[in-house]
C-alpha cells in the first residue's frame, strides 16, 4: 500500500469518473491525498509548479492516467512527461474507456506501469482498484 504521506494525481476530465476513482479509494481504505488535474496540461503545470500552480512536492508516488483528455491527449502527456529528466521516472497507470490494443500499445511505449480498461460499474472499479493499489503493497 502506499505511504499515508505519498500523495496520487488523477488526471480526468470526466466529472463522474472523477467521483468513481475518490469513492473506489475511499471504498479501499486510501486516504492518501489526491491531487486532480483536468487536463494534461494542468497537470504538467501543477508538476512543474507552472501557471500559477504551486509545485506538487514531492511528486506523487502513482498517477491515474485517463488518454481521453481535451487539449492534450493522454498519449501527449506521457511524451511530454517523459521527456522531462525531473519527471520521467513517474509510476503510471493508464485508467482507459477504450479496448483499442493500440491504445494500450500507444501506452505502453511511455513506460506505463499498466493499462486497465475503466470497468462499466463501480464494485467492478473498486475491484480494479484494489488490484491496482496491490502493486503498491
């Protein structure tokens, strides 16, 4: 499990999705803090201390990843972040609507850690989510 101090960024745009990840972890026992970004450039920001954003220090131990985000896609994220020599070694996992191989292939040339499609209920998420947090124990 993680650290009660190491914090999880959520990059999601989708109100709903949003909620789902908070109550999956709660559901969980996580109470670790959640940073959440809408969009991968508010993520990169909040990263980087950019744009008005105070720096997330340290960075988080794991970060959600949707790939469906307005103005950068998720895949653009991953190259702008590992392009990054301060960022690059970042744990991420990719949370997806889509069962596209490519897009779990797309992923996992960034080094992803895992590609989980989004399950269509929520104890089937609060399932993903346990197996997730299991690779944290």
């Amino acid at each position: 499990m993680l650290n009660r101090d190491e914090t999880i960024m959520l990059i999601e745009d989708d109100r709903v999705d949003i909620m789902t990840v908070q109550h999956a972890l709660k559901k969980n026992k996580v109470s670790n803090p959640l940073h959440i970004a809408r969009t991968g450039l508010e993520a990169l920001s909040m990263l980087r201390g950019e744009d008005g954003f105070e720096r997330i220090s340290p960075p988080p131990a794991l970060i959600l990843l949707d790939l469906n985000l307005p103005k950068m896609s998720g895949i653009e994220f991953l190259r702008e972040l590992r392009s990054d020599p301060e960022l690059k070694e970042l744990h991420i996992i990719v949370l997806t609507s889509s069962n596209e191989p490519k897009d779990r292939a797309a992923a996992f040339e960034y080094d992803v850690d895992d590609c989980i499609v989004k399950p269509h209920s929520f104890d089937e998420f609060t399932r993903a989510m346990a197996t997730i947090l299991a690779l944290w124990d």
